[in-house]
C-alpha cells in the first residue's frame, strides 16, 4: 500500500449566516453590553477586577439583588457616573465583540469558541454532516433500485417506530437503527453494529478553523411559516417571534483537514467483500455534492411564490450546517413521502397535523430578502 492515510486540506466557505453552538447555553443582558454598533461579552473574572478597581464590588452586588431580571450592566455604570471608554470595554470582555444587526436585541445564542475563545466549527459537526450525506445517499440508491424494498424495509419500519414509541418521544432512537445497519453493521473481529465498525472510523476530520481575521455578527432569526399564505410567526405584542444568534457572516473562509485511513479500509475489506458506501475520500465529495443538491433544490421548491426562493436561484453551496439546517438537512426525511414525512414532523417536533411537513424555516430578513441559514462550499485546497 503506497499511501497508508490520504490527507486532504479543505476551504469551507460560508454562503449564508452559519450559527453553530451549545444547545441550551444563551448570553442574557447580565453579561453583554450593547455599546453603539457592538455588543461586548462580559467576562466575569475581567469585570470582577474592573468593579474592584473602581471600588463598586457591593453597589453591583445591591444592584443584581434589587433589579433582579432587570438588571442592565451598562445602566448600573450610567447611575455610578463611569463611562466606558472603547479601551474599558475591551478590557472587560478581553476584546470579544460581535456587530448588531438589527435592534430589539434581548437574550442571545453565542457561537461555540474553543478554549481560547476563538470561534471554530468542530470536526464532529462537520462529520456528522458527512454521515448524513452518506446514509441518505446509500438509502436514495436503495428506493430508486427498489421502492417496494425500500417502502417495506424503512418506511414502515419508521412508522411502526413511531406508534410504538408516541408518547415516550425518544427521539434519538427513532433512526438508531438505520445507522447500525447500513454504517456500523459490518465485520471486523468478532464485532458487528458498534461504533468499532462504524465505517465512518476512516475518515478523520480537523476543527475548522477561520483562514483570516474575523468578525462574528448578531442576527435576528425569524421563522417563515408555509400556510394558506407566507406568514412569520408573531408574538402577542404583533411583532415577529425572533431568535438572536451570534453568526458567522457570508464570504468568511474556513480551513481544516480530512484524513482517510485506508489500512483500516482494507481491514475492513477482509471480512466485508460486497462494500457499496465510499472508498475514498473523492467519492464522500460526491455523496456531499448530491445530497446538497437534493436539499436546495427541495428548499427552492418549497419557497416558491416568496422571497426566500430569490435566494437560492442565485446561491449554491455544496454543504449545510448548523442552526436552521432543518429536517431536511439533517436527516432522510425526502426520502419519505408527503404522510410519513408529517408523521415524523409530529412525533420529532410539534403537532402540526396535516400541515405540510416541515412548514417553517428560520430565516433572517434582510432589507426584505429572506435568506436561509447554514449555506456553505467545501472544496479541497491541496492534499499529501
């Protein structure tokens, strides 16, 4: 074997907002300041030795215990006569600042950073993209050989899933199994169907990382609802429902690196002979490529008569990820037909009934254009 591992260096390219970040963690007005165009993350330790040197350690405590939710950091230094110059506020928030777009700006979703606080997208999540491009790939091949087979042995095998576990909602395990069987349930020693066999241990995948300086924003995410009409969804106050997420922006460029293992593939060859997943690294780019296409083309679809549609007339990407990627990214469901799709939209998320499934899509509106998020282009740089 001339090349035991083929390393490939890879550019992502974002083309639409990407927010990446912890499930529940959200920044809340105790934490940031909103200072003309920015907003600076507080940290604690750094506010802590600024409020000592200024000798307001116990009217912030007084502050917090009396104001409660209320409690607004730049509004407790207006009231205590400081003003924060542009050196103070990054010396409080070690210089991590994001630009506003929009106003209204409350609670926020900042985007994952690593331990030294710089913003990256983890190898895991660009991974799971790939496994997702993969399987949904393998299964469309499936249906378009034989869709009785296909009808038979994973659409009711979905359905069937759903009415036994409808109100348990376990959702991790509704698709568990397809995982197991079409990437780990191969043979390799005495093991089958465990992450030991899981044919995706081939393929190894960096952080990525921003090529050049960069400059993260806070967007206003709205949700887009398809119903008799286009709609947004509102709040009682009649504004939009908004969700504030700290975003990479269009035209930043990542860097990472794949590695493909291929003494583990021929290993895995020895006991597995009749192999249909990718065998290197250039046939991944293929199922990314396709899969990619199918999502845009099923979301141009979808937003005909809108906006939204605009968009991707004009914008392709070869990969998605992130928040607003969707069911459609990131699982099979366009494989499915139109009632399973609602059946599974109804036991995943929310009980829309007979809506068409999915309904909605977070979008950001800008200047009136409604534009998706998680868009980028993978390509490869060079490879050794």
């Amino acid at each position: 074997m001339n090349n035991i591992f083929e390393t490939k260096k890879m550019r992502l390219i974002t083309k639409s907002p990407i927010h990446i970040g912890n499930v529940e963690q959200k920044i809340t007005p105790f934490e940031y300041i909103h200072q003309n165009e920015f907003v600076y993350q507080i940290s604690d330790e750094k506010l802590s030795l600024f409020l000592r040197q200024k000798n307001l350690i116990d009217s912030y405590v007084a502050a917090v215990d009396r104001d409660g939710h209320r409690f607004r950091l730049l509004n407790f230094f207006k009231d205590n006569q400081v003003t924060l110059t542009e050196t103070d506020l990054t010396k409080i928030s070690g210089g991590r600042k994001t630009r506003l777009l929009g106003s209204g700006l409350q609670d926020y979703k900042p985007f994952i950073r690593d331990g030294f606080g710089k913003p990256y997208i983890p190898g895991t999540s660009i991974k799971g993209v790939i496994r997702t491009a993969i399987l949904y790939n393998l299964l469309k091949d499936f249906k378009n050989r034989d869709k009785e087979g296909f009808k038979g042995k994973i659409e009711q095998k979905i359905s069937e899933d759903i009415d036994q576990d409808f109100r348990k909602k376990n959702k991790k395990k509704l698709f568990r199994w397809a995982n197991e069987e079409w990437l780990e349930g191969f043979l390799l020693g005495n093991k089958r169907k465990t992450p030991n066999t899981d044919w995706l241990r081939m393929l190894h995948v960096s952080d990525a990382y921003p090529a050049n300086g960069i400059e993260t924003v806070l967007i206003p995410a709205n949700i887009l609802k398809k119903e008799d009409r286009w709609a947004y969804k509102k709040e009682a106050s009649g504004q939009n429902t908004t969700i504030w997420i700290e975003c990479i922006p269009e035209n930043t460029i990542f860097e990472f690196t794949v590695t493909w293992d291929n003494r583990l593939l021929e290993e895995f060859k020895i006991t597995n002979k009749e192999i249909s997943l990718p065998q290197d690294f250039n046939a991944i780019l293929d199922n990314i490529t396709q899969w990619a296409k199918d999502v845009h083309n099923f979301e141009k679809q979808f937003s005909a008569g809108y906006t939204l549609t605009e968009w991707y007339k004009i914008n392709h990407g070869n990969f998605r990820i992130g928040f607003g990627s969707g069911m459609i990214s990131t699982t099979i469901v366009m494989l499915l037909d139109e009632d399973l799709r609602k059946k599974v939209r109804n036991y995943a998320g929310l009980n829309r009934g007979q809506d068409i499934a999915p309904k909605s899509r977070r979008v950001w509106l800008k200047n009136n254009q409604a534009i998706p998020f998680g868009w980028a282009a993978i390509e490869v740089v060079d490879a050794d």
